[in-house]
C-alpha cells in the first residue's frame, strides 16, 4: 500500500506541474548606459506582467509625401514615394504589477512608389524610428510581441541604440509591409502618462544615385511621467446657472445687510 501511495502521489505532483501556470517571463531590461538591446519576444503574453486594463489606446495618421507623378507630355518618369498610415500608441496597467506598459507598432501602411511592385516590395521603406520620452524611467523591460500575439506582419527584434540620458530609444527598420509591426512594449514602474509628439521615423525615398530622406513626427504617443493624469476641464457655468448663481450670491449679501 505504502507503494501504491508513493506512486499515486507522485502521479499527482506530476500533473499538477503540468497544468500550473507558467511563471511570469522575464523582460530583456535596458539600464541606465546600455547602448543597445535585444527584446524578449512575447509567444504568449499571459506568461509576462504585459496583460491587464487598457487605458490609453490612440491611433494617429501621418503622411510623409515626396511623389512626382509622371509628366508624358514631357517624357518625365514618376519620381519619389510616399507612404501613408497609422502609429498606434497603447497604455497597459498590468494585472501583476500595477504599473504601465507602453507599446506601439506602425499599421495600415500605404506606399506609392513610381513604379508599383508586389505587396512588401516598394522602393519607399521606413528606415529609422526613434521613440522618446523615457528619461529617468530605466531600467525598461523590452518586449516584441510575437505574430500569433499581435496584428502586424514585421517585428522590431532590435533596439539598435539606446540613449538612457536622452530618454531614446531607436530601431533601424527596413518597415516596407503593408500590415505594419507588431506591437512593441517596455515596462516600466511609472503609475502615470502623457502624451505629445514622442515618436518619429525617417523615409526613405527612391532617387537618382542616392535615396533621400524624409522625417517625420507623430503625435498621440503615450510615455510615462511622474506627474499626476490631467484633470478634465471645469465645465463652463451656462448663462442660466450663471444667473442664478449671481442671483444667490445677492440673497446672501441683502441677508446680510438686514442683520447688520
């Protein structure tokens, strides 16, 4: 019996262990002089401290347009590009931690190129996004969410430099696919946002010889901040309210002049 029992109970233990949760992933952290980094990537977010209560989800378009149409008349080819789209910005207070997470990630992309190729293959491409704001906020946990865990078809596997001073980091990209990025995350402890123009990217736009380059700001994108969330504006007293506020204001003062 003493067998038996020894073997049921290690049967037990054995599928317990199989059917407990996995442990929380662990984030690639940036800290305060790196100079690069590699993301953890994300095969499944109820695995990491990412999940929770969406608080802040923005989508801002941008154009960036440097697009010669073809003069036929004059036998001049099209020139240039451009590319169209949306950078969505995303707030996550985590269920585990409580803190913020920020991502984002490029989608609905549309490029226009002088000749137009296959889907994935245009001349124009977004070569150099830089995402702000993050000064005196490192160490960062580096998240890119896997395609079966995002929408997005490229995915930013590299911060290729990291200015911890400057709050910056930057990813060199090669962004030509219609469907965008997935989303790309950092932890942070911050309990509070902001918003402006954090995020920017470089175009890269077909020439003779040489490609130019076109930059451009986004705005909408959400970092973290030590200062309180914004309190809405105070509602503006309608002419009504107003007179009769300035009605009851005169019933105190004549209450007053009587007693005195």
């Amino acid at each position: 019996m003493k067998a038996i029992s020894a073997s049921v109970f290690s049967c037990l233990a054995a599928m317990a262990a199989t059917f407990a949760p996995a442990p929380p992933a662990g984030a690639v952290q940036i800290a305060p002089g790196d100079g690069f980094a590699t993301p953890t990537v994300v095969t499944d977010v109820s695995t990491t401290d990412l999940g929770g209560v969406v608080i802040y989800d923005q989508l801002t378009a941008f154009v960036t347009d440097q697009f010669i149409p073809a003069n036929p008349v004059l036998g001049i080819p099209a020139q240039g590009g451009r590319i169209e789209g949306n950078v969505q910005s995303r707030v996550v207070r985590s269920d585990n931690t409580g803190n913020l997470v920020f991502s984002f990630r490029f989608r609905d992309l549309v490029f226009t190129d002088p000749v137009p190729g296959p889907k994935g293959s245009s001349e124009n491409f977004i070569e150099l996004i830089s995402w702000s704001g993050f000064t005196g906020f490192f160490p960062l946990g580096a998240f890119v969410l896997d395609r079966s865990q995002s929408e997005g078809q490229d995915m930013l596997t590299s911060v290729d430099f990291v200015d911890t001073a400057a709050g910056l980091l930057q990813f060199f990209s090669f962004l030509t696919e219609p469907d965008g990025t997935t989303f790309f995350a950092v932890e942070t402890t911050a309990q509070n946002f902001t918003t402006g123009r954090f995020l920017s990217f470089e175009h890269s736009v077909p020439g003779d010889g040489a490609a130019s380059l076109l930059s451009t700001t986004v705005g909408g994108i959400a970092v973290p901040t030590t200062g309180m969330l914004p309190l809405p504006p105070a509602p503006v007293p309608l002419p009504g309210g107003l007179a009769l506020l300035l009605g009851g204001l005169g019933m105190c003062w004549a209450m007053r002049y009587r007693s005195a």
